[in-house]
C-alpha cells in the first residue's frame, strides 16, 4: 500500500471503533529516540523517517509535527500525501490538541470527542499531558488501548530476536553487582523499594550486556525490575545463549518472557516503586496504578522520578574514559586517512557522490580493530543538501561531487570500547565570501564552548550562548541542540545533560561526555557544522568551589583554508593551533608518509 492507501485502511478502523484521530509518536514501549523496525508506526502511516516526530490523522484530514532538524526532509517525503507539515517551535504552529480542536470541529457520524493513541508506545508523563490538552479543547477524551496497526500492518517486522551479548569487564570497568548496589542505594535515598527500568541503554549499561535490536545502536529490547530482594530481566530468553544464561545466573539475576512484564508488575511484592514517567510507558503505568483496584491485588504506591540510572551511566569511570580515548584515536586515524584520500580524489576530478564518499569513510573505519558498526547513518550532505540538517542521501538524491563549495560530513562509529560522532564541514574547492564567513562564525562558536571554564553544578543550558552569540551579533541561529551526551559503546544520543537553548537542569559533571556542534543552515544553499565529542575534567578549586573545563577527544583536523583569521580572537586561534598540534602529534605515527605529510599542511599554525 502506498500512503494514501495506508490512511484509507486506518480510517476504516477508526470508523469501526468511533474514532475521530489517531496519534502516531514515533517512540517504541521503551521510549527510544531510535526504535526497531516493528515499531515505526508513524514511518509506516506517514512516510517520514526521521528519528522525532508525531503524525495525527482525523477521518478528513493529516498532519505531521517534527523539529526544525527535519522541516525540509519532511517537507519532501510528504509530498503526495495527505499530510500537512508542522514546525515545531516556529511561531503560528498549533499544538496537537489546538489542531484536532479545529479540525474536529462539527465532525459528521463520528464523535469528535474521541482521540486515539497506542499508550504502550507512549510515556506517561506524555500521554497525562496529551490528556489534560484535549480536555481543554471541547472535553476530547484520549482511548490508549488500541494500536490499528495490528490490523492493518500486513507485514510488520517482528519484535528483533537478535542475541544478546556480554560486554567485558575490561571495557565496562565496573561489575554488575557493584552497579546493582549503587542503584539500590539511589533508591533508598529516593525512599523507593524497587523500579522498573524500561530505558534500552539503561539495561545493557547495568547488566554489561549488549545487543543489535536497533539500527546503529547496541542494546536489546527488554524490561528490568529492581526490588529490594530480586532483580530480573524480562527479555526473549531465545536471544540468550547458554553463556549469557550462565552469566546471568551467577549475578544472581531471574530471567522471565518479555511479555510478562505485567504480570512481574502484579505480583510485585514491595509496598512502593520508583516509575520514570518520562520513560515507562503508559501502559505499565496503568497496572501498577490500578494495582489494588483489581482482583484484591496489594496496593503498590508509585513513585515517579528520574530513574537514577540516567545520571550513573553518564559518568564514565576510569576504564570507559580510556576506552573512548583509543577509540578516538582509531576514528582519528580512520578520518584522516578518509580526508587525504578524499582531497587527492577531488584534486585529481575523480567522480564522487555523496554516497561513494559515505561507503568509502565506512570501509576506511571498519579497518580499526574493534570496529563494531556505525554509531549513526552517515549524512553526507553536498552544498544544499547540507542544509537539511539530518539528510541521508539515498540513491533518488545522491548528488555529486563539484570541486567546488561545501561538503557536510556528520558520521560515527561504535568500538568496542567506546563510540564516536564527529562532524566536519569539508571545502572541495572555492568558497563564497558569505560561506567562508558563515564558517568562521561557527567555528567561533565551537571553540568558545570548547574553552569554557564553569562552576560545578553548572548546566549546559547555561553554558549554550558561548556557541551562539557570534551568530547572533549577525543574525544568526540555529534551531537544534549545541550539545549531547554519548555512551560508552551505547547509544551516541545520551541524556540527562545536554548544552542548548531550552532549560535542562542536569549538571555536567566531570567524566561525562558531551558533543559541541553548533552550525548554520541556509536553505538552498548550503550548510555548516563543526563537531567534536568533549569530556567534561576538573579545572580548578579556589574559595569559591570547584571549576570544571573540556577536554578533546574527538582527534581530526579542522579545515582552515575557510576561515577569515580577522574574524578570530587571539585565544580562538591559539586554541585552533594547540588543538591541530595534539591532532598531529598524536595521529601522525600512526599514518603513511603520504598521510602524514597531508596532515602536516592540514594542521599548520594559523596566522
């Protein structure tokens, strides 16, 4: 079926069912920015197939809400559709509940007081939100126990039934029974007796497990429940070996089906349990809620916090901070060698795509041992395409190579011992004056952040207009986040922390990793990015506490030939040139001759 199709046989089922909407988020049960094949409903009903976004369909009409990351990828793959395109964060945007009150308005044979969504696919925090705006607008109530697609969905991938993995101590650096205590004891400062742990990247981190259930991204679909007494995971036991089992079994963990996770949730023993509402779907919200009310089952009080596991696995300990410095310096190595052999092609007028380039970068890094996968699709976006900010080119798009302009290269790779992202913004030959300036600023704007010194305690959300202000002095903006967190051969997107404009109070904290990647996109045009992954290390402690500062880790050079060096600070390019003289002392015994001479020139003290 082609979209259009796909919303005929979704109306069918909501005209069955009384519905006027259905909402499609684009999450999974365990509230994954990345999700398995069998979870992408809103790709499924809308052909969009960016990570973030939320389509809705009433019986007459279809939208489709997502972030400026994607507003012009979006607005290409909904062509031909139904769906109308909403910009998220741009003014005259309606919310979800806004539009459904407008558009049901006077809706024929079908209530138009009830709104659908699939609430095992859903947060609880998200769906109570959803709830309370409907009901602002006319009384819509919200049904959360349907998923149409079960009917519609002819041939739905299945749940991944990939093996499960253990990851070494070696890499992890610290045991399971450790990690369980620490978390046990998170939670008797919280006053909890147990939780539930739905996170994808939260299980692998606590149990030293890894897997291949989602694309670029080595975790395994699964729940863990944590009492005072018991820890047991729920998981297809068909994706552990005799090995895992017996791991599992001498860390004195139970092992019960995937589907089960309810029934665990009923017979939970404990008089109270910690929830993360931003992470445990509504559906498993619901049991524990109604717990007592059914069947004379024990009353279990919910406590809903931050699941404590977020902030531990942000702080790498001492064995993942040397692990993500040699996997940096493997996709260091492996870059360069992709940026020589990338400038001696375009130097010789060899044919180049945006694809081939990718493939190449891809083989190049495969080559370092402990090589694992990509830690994200790579967008390689040429002069334009560069300014759609999470474009992938496919064989439809794939453009070209001009010795001429802008190359945009965002890519990583996951070692095992650690994962990368690295963004470059890479000439092929003469600039404009507005690109070399545009340029210029962004850099600018990486490396203020890049030489912050800030107080303890600091977010951030506070530290964010260092990589923004030279832009604003010219107008300038850009609409995504500065800055994320990265696992330890775990997902490359990590929270709490983060650096952008909107308020997150988590603390950066020394051992965390954090990206630095401000950039501008001009439409039609082109775009710029410069990314470098950080470790946030201690600074200094004078009377007025201590002070914490970034560290590289990311070790690739950053094209000079753009900058305008007048547009500069003094300690802008002292830091430039300090950065490329590490860049090169550490890379170049680890190249040829060839490589090594190129990158002597890449990383010559700027002026």
């Amino acid at each position: 079926m082609n979209i259009n199709q796909r919303l005929g046989a979704l109306r069918e089922v909501m005209n069955r069912e009384h519905l006027a909407a259905f909402i499609f988020p684009s999450t999974d049960p365990h509230q994954s920015e990345y999700v398995a094949d069998h979870w992408k409903a809103r790709e499924w009903i809308s052909g969009f197939n960016g990570s973030a976004g939320t389509a809705v369909v009433t019986m007459t009409s279809a939208a489709l809400w997502t972030d400026s990351r994607y507003f012009l990828a979006a607005e290409e793959q909904l062509k031909g559709t139904e769906y109308q395109l909403m910009k998220l964060k741009v003014e005259g945007t309606p919310t979800i509940a806004e539009w459904l009150g407008q558009e049901l308005m006077g809706t024929g044979p079908v209530s138009p007081n009830e709104v659908a969504i699939d609430g095992s696919c859903c947060s609880a925090n998200s769906v109570k939100e959803l709830i309370a705006d409907l009901r602002k607008q006319g009384g819509m109530t919200l049904r959360t126990n349907l998923d149409p697609l079960k009917m519609i969905w002819t041939d739905r991938p299945p749940i991944p039934e990939n093996p499960v993995e253990i990851y070494p101590l070696e890499y992890a650096g610290e045991s399971v029974c450790d990690k369980i205590a620490r978390i046990r004891k998170a939670l008797r400062e919280k006053h909890a007796d147990g939780m539930l742990m739905a996170a994808l990247d939260d299980i692998a981190w606590t149990l030293n497990l890894r897997g291949s259930d989602v694309h670029c991204n080595p975790v395994f679909v699964s729940y863990l429940l944590i009492s005072s007494k018991d820890v047991t995971l729920y998981i297809n036991k068909a994706k552990l070996s005799p090995e895992v089992m017996a791991y599992l079994k001498s860390e004195n963990l139970k092992v019960e089906d995937y589907e089960q996770v309810e029934n665990g949730l009923k017979r939970y023993f404990e008089y109270n349990i910690l929830l993360d509402p931003d992470e445990i779907n509504y559906r498993l919200y619901e049991v524990v809620r109604n717990k007592g009310r059914q069947n004379g089952l024990p009353k279990t009080e919910i406590i809903e916090d931050e699941s404590p596991v977020k902030r531990m696995k942000s702080v790498k300990n001492e064995r993942e901070i040397a692990g993500f410095r040699s996997a940096m310096l493997r996709d260091g190595i492996a870059m360069t060698k992709f940026l020589y052999w990338l400038h001696t092609k375009v130097a010789a007028n060899s044919p180049l795509t945006e694809l081939s380039v990718s493939e190449m970068l891809e083989r190049i890094r495969s080559e370092q041992p402990l090589y694992r996968g990509l830690s994200f699709d790579t967008i390689a976006g040429y002069q334009e395409h560069g300014a759609i900010v999470h474009y992938e080119a496919t064989p439809e798009t794939d453009m070209p190579l001009k010795p001429e302009g802008f190359l945009l290269l965002d890519s990583g790779a996951q070692y095992l011992d650690g994962t990368t992202d690295i963004t470059r913004t890479i000439p092929l030959g003469p600039l404009t004056d507005e690109q070399k300036r545009v340029y210029t600023l962004v850099l600018k704007g990486h490396i203020q952040i890049e030489l912050c010194k800030f107080p303890t305690g600091a977010s951030g959300t506070q530290l964010d207009i260092l990589a923004r202000e030279a832009l604003w002095r010219e107008g300038l903006n850009y609409l995504h986040g500065t800055g994320h967190g990265v696992g330890s051969f775990l997902n490359v997107h990590e929270g709490p922390h983060q650096i952008r404009m909107e308020w997150k109070p988590a603390p950066l904290v020394a051992g965390m990793t954090v990206t630095d990647e401000p950039g501008i996109y001009l439409a039609g045009k082109f775009g710029v990015r410069i990314e470098n992954t950080l470790l946030v290390t201690p600074y200094k402690e004078t009377e007025f506490g201590q002070f914490l500062q970034f560290d590289s880790l990311t070790l690739c050079p950053i094209d000079t030939s753009p900058i305008i060096v007048d547009m500069l600070l003094p300690e802008e390019i002292s830091w430039l040139n300090t950065y490329h003289q590490r860049v090169f002392d550490t890379l170049s015994p680890h190249l040829t001759q060839e490589e090594s001479d190129w990158l002597r020139n890449a990383c010559a003290p700027s002026q």
